[in-house]
C-alpha cells in the first residue's frame, strides 16, 4: 500500500512494504503492472520512497509544518 505524492510517479509506502526487494512492481488494478524503484528508505520511521513509470495526472501533495494546520484540514498519516 502506497500513495502517489506527485505526477512524476513518486509513490509514498511503508518500509516494510519494499524491506529489502530488489525489484518491484506495483498496480492500482491489479492487471497492470509498472516497474518501481526504491529511491530512499527509511526503517526507523518505515517509510520508503518509490520511483515509477507510472505517470499520473494529479495534484502534488503539499508538505506543510503542523503548526500551518488548521482545524478540519485535511491530513494523512502514514505508518
């Protein structure tokens, strides 16, 4: 499991999702598969950093300090 962080193909997961695997592929349906590559990892925090070849049409995600936040924006916490 994963999110898309910006149409270039950069998906955010978790550590423990990739470990060590060299290749990887990944697939929103299921059918389709694209290669995918561990740019950064982090065991720590379990989080690993991929880049793919899936390009998609989306909004980047936007990176704020929690202390930009307000109440009833819209968050997502990974882990």
């Amino acid at each position: 499991s994963g999110f898309f962080i910006n149409e270039d193909g950069y998906v955010l997961t978790a550590f423990h999702v990739v470990g060590v695997e060299p290749k990887l592929q990944i697939s929103q349906d299921k059918e389709n598969f694209f290669r995918a590559k561990v740019i950064y990892k982090e065991e720590k925090f379990d989080l690993a950093l991929l880049e793919t070849e899936f390009k998609r049409n989306i909004k980047p995600l936007i990176w704020l300090d929690r202390s930009d936040l307000s109440i009833n924006d819209p968050i997502f916490s990974v882990g």
